[in-house]
C-alpha cells in the first residue's frame, strides 16, 4: 500500500556548478511554433541544449536560496521509500539523452551526504484505449496514473478535476488546485517507457492535460518535453527528510 507523506525541498539542478532557479513558469520554453491559449507567456525551465553535455549538469546538494531548491512529493510503498520531482526541471533534453545518464532506469546520485537513486517515472507503453491520448496509459498500473492521475485514490493525493482532464488547455488550467501540485499544464514528462509498437518512439505524460498521453522521437529534443526525476531510496531513508 502507498502512503503519501508530504512535501520536502531537497537538492538543487546545477548547470556548470551554479544552481539553476526553480522554475515558477514550469511549461514550454518557446511559443513560436506553439501557443496552447493567448494569455500563455513562455516559461523559464532550463534548457539543456544550451549546455548539452552531462559533464555541464548535476543534480546535487541543498542550495541554501529557496528558490534555487527542488520540491518532491514524498510517497512509501512498503519498504520503498521515493520522491516525485513536483515539476520539470529541464527541457530540450531528449529520452536518449537522459538515457545516456542513466536516468531513464536508475542510476546513483548523491545530495546532502545520502545516496539515492534517480529514476524517471513509469507512465505507459500506450494510450488506454487505441489512438485516445486523452485516455490515459496502459498499463493500467504504470505510476504516472497511480500517482500523478491518482487512481490510486492515496489520501493527500490530488485528484484532477473536469477541467483538469478535458481537452481544451486554458488558462484556468496553470491555477487549478492540480496543477499547482504536480505542474502538468504545458509541459511533457518523459516516462520510462518504450512505445508499444513504434521502435523509434519513447512516451511522455501531461501538457495536454493531467492524464494526458503522448509519444515523440527518442532522441529529439524539444521545448515542450522535459525531465521530471524520481529519487528512490530505503523507505527509512524518509524519518530524515526535512518534510514542510
């Protein structure tokens, strides 16, 4: 059984050693090809192809500046304890980029003296019914659905609204209780997961709406589709979590 244990701010994204500001405006980059809706200024999440090289980016210590810190949703499954990055923190990054990292399947990282390992979401190999995005994942288990969508029914999750999981990307969207807490609106995450049937293909979830799906090439990068981490760890890791 999943428990929901709350909020914690936690490590920092540094770009060539400076820690790169939480992004407050967390969708796509660039509106110049695309605009969901007029009042939609372009946001501030950072941008890997700037600097496209891991050598450059790092996922480290707490920086003291709050701003500058990570936000994750602390959840416990048994004797798994894991965190769910609230956001995407850096786009033009492609799945086989982050991949290359290990960051797609796990791989060790170190913040404030503690190892953990850094992971991306499960979210589906395909939409749930045929060529539906707005249909959700399949499987039916994949965690962006049990968390994220929560039909896991976690207390303390949010569940999305109507408006939350409709087809029409608005305003009201970037301030509905869902968003805030998980930051979907405008931005893809990349998940795990392969595509079922397109070899080339590599998933993602939200932008579009909170249960969104979708696919894109493997290795492209985009303005719309980013890295939001997951890190894992020993569920009693969790008792020394500076939890808000």
């Amino acid at each position: 059984m999943t428990t929901y244990i709350g909020t914690v701010e936690l490590g920092g994204l540094y770009r060539t050693g400076i820690a790169v500001l939480r992004p407050d405006q967390p969708w796509l980059i660039d509106l110049s090809v695309l605009k969901p809706f007029d009042e939609l200024t372009p946001g501030n999440i950072a941008d890997f192809s700037e600097n496209p090289s891991w050598t450059d980016w790092v996922l480290g210590d707490t920086p003291a500046q709050e701003s500058l810190r990570l936000r994750w949703h602390v959840l416990k499954d048994g004797d798994r304890g894991f965190l769910i990055c609230d956001r995407v923190i850096l786009v033009k990054v492609s799945w086989h980029d982050l991949n290359q990292a290990g960051f797609v399947n796990g791989t060790a990282v170190q913040i404030d003296g503690r190892p953990w390992t850094c992971r991306l979401l499960t979210g589906g190999q395909r939409p749930r019914y045929e060529s539906d995005g707005y249909s959700r994942g399949m499987p039916v288990d994949n965690e962006w659905d049990r968390y994220v969508v929560n039909e896991d029914v976690i207390e303390g999750l949010p569940t999305p609204s109507d408006s939350d999981t409709d087809q029409t990307l608005k305003a009201q969207d970037i301030t509905s209780a869902h968003n805030r807490f998980w930051n979907w609106m405008g931005v893809n995450s990349w998940v795990r997961d392969p595509h079922a049937v397109r070899e080339t293909a590599r998933c993602c979830r939200g932008y579009a709406s909170a249960q969104f799906f979708y696919t894109n090439t493997f290795d492209h990068r985009h303005e719309d589709i980013g890295w939001r981490p997951v890190l894992e760890a020993p569920a009693d890791v969790i008792n020394y979590l500076p939890m808000k």
